[in-house]
C-alpha cells in the first residue's frame, strides 16, 4: 500500500468492495487522481473537500460509475 501500484490497487479494491461496476478500473483511475475538480459545482478539491466517485447504487448488473464528485456534492447526490 505504500507503493503507487499498491495505492491503486487498494483504491480500486475499496471502489469495488462499496459497489461500483466499471469495465475498465484501471482508465476510471487514471481519471480520478487527475480530475482537479468537482464535475458538478467545479469546486477545485482541497484537503478538507476531498474527491469521491460518485456512483448509482441502484444500478447491480453494468457500469454505475457517475462522475467525479466533492464530499459536498457527493452528500448531498447531486448526480441522483
């Protein structure tokens, strides 16, 4: 875990383990450590306003990954 691959790794495992469906974790990844800013108010993250992958718990069965979200917007399920 101390290692980037193993970073990764854990991050995806923990999006899984929380119910999130993709094809391609290692492209969603890639997207979420370089997005800079929240996809739905544009707030820029910061330590005390970390980034979340929001995703629809609804969705079982394919791909519910919504977007790049705030701790804000995430609380509050902006992307519903």
């Amino acid at each position: 875990r101390s290692t980037e691959k193993g970073i990764k790794s854990d991050r995806i495992s923990k999006w899984k383990y929380r119910g999130m469906i993709h094809d391609d974790f290692d492209s969603v990844y890639e997207i979420y450590i370089h997005t800079t800013n929240c996809d739905y108010c544009g707030c820029e993250f910061t330590k005390n306003n970390c980034r979340c992958l929001d995703h629809d718990h609804s969705i079982k069965d394919f791909n519910n990954v919504r977007g790049i979200l705030c701790n804000r917007c995430n609380l509050r399920d902006v992307l519903k």
